[in-house]
C-alpha cells in the first residue's frame, strides 16, 4: 500500500511530482518517493516547515489508462489491492 487514497496509484503511474515549499524556495518530488511504505510510518517526505502546494502531472499526448480497485463491499471502502497502469 502505497497510500489509501485511491488518487496515489494512478499519480504514480502518471509519475506526477509533488511540489514543495519552504522558506529555502520549491523542490520536487516524485510522487513514488512522496508516498512512504507502510513500514515506514516514523518516516515523513514532508517534513517540519515544508508546506505541499502543487501535484504535478507531465502531459501525455496519447496514452492508454487504467485503474482497477478490489475492496470487500461495493460501497465506499478502503482498497485491498488497486492497481494502476498506463501505457503509452
């Protein structure tokens, strides 16, 4: 799990980079090294004044995208597994 928003797979997949801000100026992220394994909960990419003010997502003129998310009840929930993958 990199994450349980449903957003994180498919930002990754897209290789989208977080944009961070302190009083040094803006550094980006891959979003892959912004979300932390679960082993990892001590661990923080944003740390103590850093503030997160933009996702960015690189265009792609032709791609082919796909999101897949098994959870135990059809309702809102949070994801077992998800899978996301985009080709180009």
């Amino acid at each position: 799990m990199a994450h349980p928003s449903d957003m994180a797979p498919p930002l990754i997949a897209l290789k989208a980079a977080a944009v961070m801000a302190c009083s040094e100026g803006e550094r980006k992220t891959p979003l892959a090294s912004f979300f932390l394994n679960p082993t990892a909960l001590v661990r923080r990419v944003l740390s103590r004044m850093k503030l997160l003010v933009a996702i960015e997502v690189p265009h792609q003129e032709t791609t082919h995208q796909l999101f897949v998310k098994h959870r135990i009840r059809r309702a809102a929930d949070f994801a077992l597994a998800s899978v996301a993958l985009v080709a180009a």
